[in-house]
C-alpha cells in the first residue's frame, strides 16, 4: 500500500499545469522503470486475470480514500464519551485536560473546523464531512482522475490493462523521447 501511495505522488506532480494524457506522459517519463513498478503492483492488487479495470482502479481510490476516512473517524468517536455520535465541548475538554499543550491545541483546530455550525457539538452529519474531506486529501480529484486515465494505456482496449501493455507503453515513450 505505501508503495501505491508513492504512484500518486509521482503522478500528481505534472498534473495540475498539464492535461490529462500529457500528465500521464509526464509521470512515466520521469522514472519509467519505477512507473511501471508501481503500476505494476497497481495491477497485481486490483485487477482480475486480464488486468487491471476501471473497477479495479475506482476500487483502490475507494479503499485509500476509506481508510483515511475510518482514520479521521476513529479520532473524533474516540472523544465521543457517551457514545451518543456527537461529540460536545464537555467531553472535548475532558481529552484535552488529558493531552499535552500541543494535543490540546491540535483537538481545539479539529473540533472547530469540524463544528460547521459553531453550535458547540460535532453531530454525526459534521462528523461524515469531516470523513469525507480526510478521504480527498488522501486521494484527491485530480489523482483520481490521473488513475482513471491510466486506461489510456489498455493498448488492446479490452478494458483492462495489463504490464505487458505498461511496458510497451514505458518503451514506446522511451523511444519517442
Ligand atoms: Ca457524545
Ligand atoms: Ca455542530
């Protein structure tokens, strides 16, 4: 999984100034052994028999934006003493009474951005925001959309990608360049 977490950030990079397919140009030729490697394991992790699919891919954007969400989640009901799914400044204050300054300081920033409405609870509406939003920042939209765009490469257009197909790909933009 880190090494996955790695693609998106050598894809990433080129995105933002670029186009789809000139950013995927950009992301293999800047290491294309590497890019291929990890593409590679993309492959083995989320495709079927004959490679990796859109599925496969949405699936992986799916699960790395679900574990930061649980993450984020996690945080907050650890606060939520009563168990009632809405966390209130009174069991706040009790986390921060047991954290150090920096820790109290960190739980305040976390609770107001997650309190939408400053009404003084983080209710369970609030709280999937603050799910949702941990889940962008660790795959965003434009990642996504980069993966997405590796079908691109499915050479064959059968739907699936293969690294035999990677390969070919990593080699033809070798030649190219
Ligand atoms: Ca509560
Ligand atoms: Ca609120």
């Amino acid at each position: 999984m880190a090494q996955i977490l790695v693609i998106a950030g050598l894809l990433v990079w080129p995105f933002a100034a670029m186009a789809e397919e000139t950013a995927l140009d950009k992301a293999m030729s800047k290491d294309p052994d590497r890019f291929a490697g990890q593409i590679g394991d993309l492959i083995s992790g989320f495709g079927g028999p004959d490679g990796l699919g859109l599925a496969g891919i949405e699936e992986h954007i799916a699960l790395e934006r679900a574990g930061a969400r649980a993450s984020t989640l996690r945080r907050f009901l650890a606060l939520d003493l009563d168990a009632d799914g809405t966390v209130d400044r009174a069991e706040l204050q009790v986390s921060q009474r047991a954290a150090n300054a920096e820790g109290r300081g960190r739980l305040e920033r976390q609770f107001v951005a997650a309190d939408a409405d400053g009404n003084g609870r983080v209710d369970a509406a609030e709280l999937a925001e603050q799910g949702r939003l941990a889940g962008l920042r660790a795959l965003g939209e434009d990642e996504a959309g980069l993966l997405r765009g590796l079908m691109a490469l499915d050479a064959d257009g059968n739907g699936a990608l293969t690294s035999a197909e990677v390969a070919r790909a990593v080699a033809g933009l070798e030649k190219a360049g």
